[in-house]
C-alpha cells in the first residue's frame, strides 16, 4: 500500500543503543500527538484479547550525525513541517516540562539534536532528508 505521506525519524547514530531506543520511542509518541489520524484501530487477537491501536503505516528510520540532524532540521522547518525534536539535555531530565525546559533553554541554532521526526507529504519528506541513510 502506497501513503500520501511518510513518517521518518532521524536519530544521530553516535549514542547508545539505549538512548536510540528512548529518543524513537519519544519522536514517535510525537508524531501519534500530532496526527491522531495516522492511528489505526485497536488489534484484538484469535482469544478476544483487545490491544492498543497503533500507528497504520511505516516509519522510516535514518541515521545521522549532528550537522546533518541540524540541516534535517532547517528543511523542515523552511518547509513549513513542524518536527517533533530530542536533545541530548533531555536525557538529564525526568519528566515532561523540564524536556520543555531544556529545549526552550536553548536557541535553535544550538540545540544539541540527537534525533527528530516528521510527517508530510512523501515528496516534501524525500527532500527533507535528502542524503541521508537508514539507520544500521
């Protein structure tokens, strides 16, 4: 099945395997926050056991290093695609306002990104994340 759009996450390809785990859990939980219509119905197995509804297309995961997470940053945001974004400051925290804190604390340019996720129109993602690969 073909979608008109497609969810990608980028996460730097420096941390560890934990910390890559934790920002896509985070980047995703965004991306279902913002588009509640990409979530599908709830599962239900052979037994009648009822599941969470989960997002009803792929995600994309791509590797990246700090610069290129920063440009992956700029074409979204000069395409009018409001990401959802990780720093590696939110690591330091424990709950949600002080995640806010730390990204409010500093300025766009200086935002140490570990990882981001968007939503669009495949062809306004492809040139987002141009050049970059899928995670390995």
């Amino acid at each position: 099945m073909q979608f008109d759009t497609k969810i990608a996450l980028v996460i730097r390809t420096d941390l560890e395997a934990w910390q890559k785990l934790n920002v896509a859990a985070f980047l995703t939980s965004g991306v279902a926050a913002a588009f509640p219509e990409c979530i599908g119905e709830p599962y239900q197995d052979g037994s009648g056991t009822t599941y969470h509804a989960l997002i009803g297309q792929p995600i994309l995961i791509y590797g990246a290093d700090r610069a290129a997470l920063s440009r992956a940053l700029e074409r979204a945001l000069a395409r009018s695609v409001t990401p959802a974004v990780y720093t590696e400051d939110m690591f330091a925290t424990t709950h949600d306002a002080a995640n806010r804190e730390a990204v409010r604390a500093v300025a766009r340019a200086d935002l140490n990104l570990v990882g981001l996720a968007v939503r669009a129109e495949r062809k306004v993602v492809d040139k987002i994340l141009d050049g970059l690969k899928f995670h390995a």
